[in-house]
C-alpha cells in the first residue's frame, strides 16, 4: 500500500507520522476488531498518501522523453516495492506449508499468495473468497495484499496520466483534468456498486482510484498554487486549527466506519481528513503540538517501516491464529513484537538497500526493470514448487496423513489390483456432476445407478462413491456444489441463495432425465444445526432452539412437504431414495487440534467429544420426519451411519487413533473406508418400487 518514496527534493517529515497512524490504525483492527473497529480505513489513507507523494516523487521532470520517464518510474517502484514483498511471500508460503493443513479455510491461499507476485491477488480474493470481511479471509495469509494490487495496477496508469505535468501549464491543466475525470468516474462507480457489489466495491481499483487521485489533484494544486505562499495568507492558527479539525474527522472515520460499508460511504471522512492534514501542515509553522507529534522519532520510525510492517503483520496475526491461537493478550503481545521484529529486517536489510545502493540506483534503468520482473516470476516459480510440495513438507499429522484424513486421500486406492474407479466431470445447466465408473473389474456388475446430491457434506462421501463403483459396479454421479444443501430439512438453508436453488433445480432434472427403474438417489446432508464451523464454535442453547423451537417445528413441517412433492415423481417410476440419517457432529474442529502446535488453541476449548444420549435426542425430530416422508412416497429408506461412527455412550472424533471426522460435521477419510461395506448392504437390501420402506428405530430412539 504505502509503497511511495519520497520526494526527490523535499522530504516532508508529517507524512511518516501519518503513515504511522494508518498502520497502526490498520494492525490494531486486524489483531482485534474491538480496539478500532473502522481501523481497515487505514487502508483508504494510505492510498490518498500515495497518490500525493508518488506525484512528489515525479514533479521534478521537465520536457523528458516518455521512455525515459516510463523507466524512471517503474525502476523505481520495483525497487521499492518488489524486493521486500517478494521475501514476505517467499516465506509466508514456507511457513503455510509447515503449518496450514489444506481445507476449506485454506483452499484458495496459494493461489492468491501466488498472483500477489504479480498484483493480482485483488481479483483472486473477488473471484474466490469474496467479502473481506468474511471469516475465511482472516485464515489467508495473503489477504492484505488487496491493497498492494490496487497500487501496482494504479502505478500502471499513473505516469501516463501524470506525464503531461512535466510540460508546461497547458500540460499541467490536462494531467489534473484527467485525474480528476477519473476521479468523478470512480465515485460514480462506487456509489453504484457498494450495496449491490460489496466485495467487488472494496477490492478494485476502479472504486478505489478516486482515493489515490484525490492525493495526486491536492499535489497539483498545492503546486500549482504556489502553497506556501498561499497558505501563508491563512493564519497560522486557522491552518492549526483546519489540520486538528481534518484529524478529528480522520479520528472519527476510523473508530466509526463499518463493515460492508466501505470505501463508500464510510471512507469518505478518512480521506477528506487525510486530505486536510497533507494540506494544512504543508505549511512548516502550521500543526503546533500536533505537528511535533507526527514529527517525533519514534512516530516517523514507525511510518518509515510501515511498508514492511503493512506486509508482516497479517501472515504473522495468520499463522498464529492457525497455530496457538491469537485471542489471549499474551499471545497478542507476541504477535505485535515479531511483527515489529520482522518489519524492522524487512526493512534495514531488504528494503533499505535495494532502495539506496548506488549498484541500483545508477544501474541503466530498463536493465532493473528487466531484472525485476524476471526475478519475480522466477520467485513466483519456486513460491509455486513449494506449494505442490506442501504433502512432502508439511509439520502436521494431516498431511502426513492425508489418506486418513481427507474423504479420498491424495488418491482414490483401488480396492482390487485390476480394478480402479474412474472419475470424469461433465457439465449441465447450473452444476457440475461427477461420475466414478468402474475400470478393467473382473466382478460381476450390479443393476442399477447411484445420483447422489448435496453440498460438501455430499462431497464428503467422495471416497466412499468411489468404492461404491469398486466393488458394486454402479456407475455413480455425484451433484456437489459447496454451501448449496439439498433437503435437508430446514428450507431457510435449501434454497436460501439463487445459485443454490439453480443447483437442486438442476441436478434434480438431471437425474430424472438419466434415472431409470432400479437406479437410487442418495441424498446426504447436514440436517442438524452445526456446533461448530471451522472457525467458531456456536451457542448449543441456540443449537438446541434450532432444533426444538416453535420455528423449527413448523420450518420442518414445509420442508416434509417439499421433500415429498419433489421426491414422489421419482418414487413412483420405481427409483430408490435413500437418506442419510444425521451422524455425530461435534463443537471444535478435529483437523485444527491434532498437531503439537494447534491442540492448545482456543478453537479447541469446546472438546472432542459429545454425548450419545444428548446427540440422539437432538435427531429425533429429524428421524420422525423421515418416517413421514416415506409414508408419502414410494421407496424411501434410510440409510444410518450413527451406530458405526457412535457406538458407545460417548462419541468420539476419532478411533484407534486415526480420524472419523475432518472438522465437526464432515467425515473423513478413513470413516468413509469405515463405513462403506454397510453402505454397500443397505444398498442391496433396497428393492425398487417397494413403497413405503421404513426406517427401523434404534432401540434407544424408541424408548
């Protein structure tokens, strides 16, 4: 972010203190929220920062030649910006690989660590991760490096925008005519998009461009201005006053602005307040006490590293919180002196002297600009090798155990010599399905199909499937699509969102185009209420209110309904469902607690363990509501994972050692090993057509 030099004439001592106040500003969000809760706008800060001192930085040219220019510019920001980042990213991805396990939380970490090389993680995180205030991205690493892309692709545009300046007043009157366009243009823009388009909103440089070109036009015009002449007719106390007034405003954006609601509105008054301080203390006998504070040693100490400190405080707060935790004031401590440590190394033995030896700095400027960019996509290259070997270098039992941990292990493992499952994925409207068809097996083939539909509680059941088509023969098509439930009973997460009502519309169709007399549909979900996600633990008052309650009761009631008048056209052409009865779920995730460097994180205060009785109880509604169903349509039958997944008084997430579950509530891969001959059973006890099978209660259901 601020990633600016200084310029090459005057330095201007405030703007460090204020670089201070925006990464302080920015760390104290990111390490907790309560201590500033609009402290993300340091980000909005930094960036008018850079617009006003990258245009410093450039004033002094008069008459060049554009390639001159051009490579007097680039030269200079990837000395400035490349040398310090890429080391961050270097090893910030060998420390995810010692210490992230690959999940959900971490599925798209690599891959925007991998175009931060090159300023595009912005558009990574948009596609992949979306809100930036969603718990997800508080588990990558890269996260911040939003704000750099903004940059790198504002810097792309800049020196063609700002090279008229150096020609004269006709050419200075068209740079600041066409930042300002700009400028009009991205406020537009951002008014129109920021409810609508919130993520898109905060990540862009389209509705960010407005922030940075507000710092370039206020450096034109104070330069254009002749500003310490006219600000000296403003008296010293009025321009005092205008600077406390401007950090009153900047003060209050920053303690005040909201989630979801920047960079508009609620940037606003931390860029009109950076704005005030840059052009009020441009004056020397302005600011007063104020003035001296921005100025202080240790406050310029501070913005001087705030470049390396913006870069090391995120991947530290991050893989903390993925090892020991960061909630605890002690471990908080911690976080902010290796931050400091790793900022000040960054910056005394990366930054500094790439920025300054005479080697770069007199070196002809396309040749460090040639340099540059192939040593970062040679650094990219190994950042990417050292991704792929994350299995081979990883410190966690997960990945050293990946067969047992993850529903098909690195790989699907045929259970027979000649015998293997093979995967391919073909594409209708609105979903993916993948198909497991068994290859050069010399057992006998069953009749019959398997469609299975869900989300990745269905996907969970991967390793299972593909044993299915092992050992049975079925040809097996799996509908998944990550957060898009299918009948699971509570109709406010069935179809709560667009995308996953296109989903079930169309895997449904899909499978009453191909299904055919004797086939079944397995329909897995989760269908109670979680205790637990991958990143908190929930209420189990609540928990139990979402089970038990008036709500829930007639919520389940609309879902019975539905389910039967969607299944019953299929049941009657003599097609076989079979549900999956609820199985364990827990209040901590197992994969988060399982090395010698995570059991002691809070997200492991909950426990790995869970009352059978407690859990039996909380299904029963669930299984009644199955009964009901099929008494509706032909060929329902239940198929329950409980009794092997549970079978003593307390359920465990694990046995012998080895895993049943990856985090509270999906399976792992050794469970589905576990479970798949009586999968297979129930399977061949099914008969199509046979209306009304019922689901036998357990006898401590029915007590």
């Amino acid at each position: 972010m601020h990633v600016t030099d200084d310029t090459r004439h005057r330095y201007f001592p405030y703007i460090d203190g204020l670089r201070a106040l925006a990464v302080l500003s920015v760390i104290a969000y990111h390490l907790d929220p309560r201590l500033l809760p609009g402290g993300f706008t340091g980000v909005d800060v930094f960036f008018v920062i850079s617009g006003f001192v990258v245009s410093a930085s450039m004033a002094h040219f008069h008459r060049p030649r554009l390639l001159d220019y051009l490579g007097y510019f680039y030269a200079r920001r990837i000395r400035r910006i490349a040398p310090a980042l890429v080391a961050c990213l270097m090893i910030t991805g060998l420390a995810s690989a010692l210490f992230i396990p690959q999940a959900w939380l971490s599925d798209t970490s690599n891959e925007v660590g991998r175009w931060a090389f090159v300023g595009l993680s912005n558009f990574v995180l948009l596609r992949t991760d979306g809100d930036y205030f969603s718990p997800k991205v508080e588990f990558n690493p890269y996260t911040h490096t939003w704000s750099l892309g903004v940059e790198e692709q504002f810097y792309v545009l800049f020196p063609l925008l700002f090279f008229a300046w150096a020609y004269g007043r006709r050419g200075r009157n068209g740079s600041m005519a066409l930042f300002a366009l700009g400028l009009v243009a991205s406020l537009v823009y951002v008014t129109q998009v920021a409810q609508s388009q919130p993520a898109l909103a905060f990540y862009m440089l389209t509705t960010r461009f407005w922030q940075l070109a507000a710092g370039v036009l206020l450096f034109q015009m104070l330069t254009r201005s002749n500003a310490p002449g006219a600000l000296s007719r403003i008296p010293a106390w009025a321009a005092t006053a205008g600077a406390v007034l401007s950090l009153l405003a900047l003060g209050y954006g920053l303690i005040t602005a909201r989630a979801g609601h920047s960079p508009w509105p609620d940037a606003v008054l931390p860029v009109l307040g950076t704005l005030g301080l840059l052009a009020f203390l441009h004056r020397a006998d302005a600011g007063g006490p104020l003035r001296g504070v921005l100025q202080s040693g240790p406050v310029r100490w501070v913005g001087r590293l705030s470049y390396s400190l913006y870069l090391w405080h995120w991947p530290v707060f991050v893989l903390l919180r993925w090892t020991v935790g960061l909630e605890s004031v002690s471990i908080q401590a911690f976080a902010l002196v290796l931050t400091f440590a790793m900022a000040a190394l960054s910056y005394y033995f990366i930054e500094t002297p790439f920025r300054h030896a005479a080697v770069f700095r007199n070196a002809r400027k396309l040749a460090v600009i040639g340099v540059g960019v192939v040593a970062i996509f040679a650094f990219m290259g190994v950042y990417r090798k050292v991704g792929r070997m994350q299995p081979e270098l990883s410190l966690s039992v997960i990945a050293r155990h990946a067969e047992d941990w993850y529903p098909m292990g690195r790989e699907t493992r045929p259970v027979y010599p000649d015998c293997a499952a093979v995967g391919h994925v073909e594409t209708v409207p609105d979903a993916d399905v993948r198909i497991y068809s068994k290859s050069s097996c010399a057992q006998p083939s069953q009749v019959g199909r398997l469609f299975v539909i869900g989300d990745s509680h269905a996907a969970a059941y991967a390793g299972l499937m593909a044993r299915v088509a092992e050992q049975s023969g079925r040809d097996v098509y799996l509908y998944t699509r990550a957060g898009c439930s299918f009948i699971n009973l509570q109709p406010s997460r069935d179809y709560r969102l667009p995308h996953c009502r296109a989903f079930g519309e169309a895997a449904l169709a899909d499978v009453q185009r191909r299904a055919q007399a004797g086939d079944v549909l397995f329909l897995p979900a989760l269908r109670l209420p979680r205790y637990a996600d991958q990143w908190a633990s929930f209420d189990p008052a609540e928990v139990r209110n979402a089970v038990f309650g008036d709500a829930a009761l007639a919520s389940r009631q609309e879902a019975e309904a539905m389910a039967s008048g969607l299944l019953k056209p299929l049941g009657e052409r003599g097609i076989s469902i079979v549900f999956e009865a609820p199985k364990p779920i827990f209040r901590s995730p197992p994969y988060r607690c399982a090395d010698w460097f995570s059991r002691g994180n809070p997200a492991c205060n909950e426990g790995l363990t869970m009352s059978r009785e407690d859990l039996q109880a909380l299904r029963r509604p669930v299984m009644d509501a199955f009964a009901q169903i099929a008494a509706q349509v032909p060929g329902v039958s239940v198929w329950d994972p409980f009794p092997l997944l549970c079978p003593e008084a307390t359920c465990r997430v694990e046995e012998g050692g080895r895993p049943l579950y990856f985090d509270g509530d999906h399976i792992s891969g050794y469970a589905n090993r576990k479970l798949t001959p009586a999968f297979l059973a129930h399977l061949s006890s099914v008969r199509p057509g046979s209306a009304g099978q019922k689901y036998q209660m357990p006898d401590d259901l029915a007590r």
